[in-house]
C-alpha cells in the first residue's frame, strides 16, 4: 500500500510491477502449505536479487499469504529500449 492512503494497482506477477508515488509494487502470493520459513527464504531472494523491499504482508484463512514487495522507481534512462 503506497503512502497517503493511495493504494497501487496490482499487477499478474509478470515482474514489471505497478507505479505509485515513486514505488514500483509487486504481488506475490504464497499457498497455505508453504511454511513460514520458505516464504521467508522465497521474499530473501526477491530482495537480494530484485531489490524489493516487504511493504505489507495479509494473512488469509487456509494459510493464503498476500505479500507486496516494493522497490524505489528506477530512472527511465537506466532502462531504454535499444535501437536496432
């Protein structure tokens, strides 16, 4: 959830991520029947590697967790396409 009230869209988990004030949102959910312990290694690596941040995490019945990750917005320049 963005600051300020202001929820970000949320997107299919295609690793583009949705923009909000600056913050580039993931959705990640993660089955009831992985263990804690595995849902916090799976988040380590997104962040290692990603650079995404825990931003909220909900717990559902049956065990359903729904997480968003969330990175600083990287400047355009840093990811233009290439000319052919």
């Amino acid at each position: 959830m963005a600051r300020g009230g202001q929820t970000g869209d949320v997107d299919a988990g295609d690793g583009e991520g949705n923009t909000t004030d600056g913050w580039e949102y993931r959705p990640v959910q993660l089955p009831g029947d992985v263990s804690r312990m595995t849902a916090a290694v799976r988040l380590a690596i997104q962040a290692e590697f990603g650079g995404w941040e825990l931003s909220r995490v909900r717990l559902y019945p049956g065990g359903v967790r729904k997480v968003w990750l969330r990175r600083r917005r990287r400047p355009s320049s840093l990811m233009a396409e290439p000319t052919i």
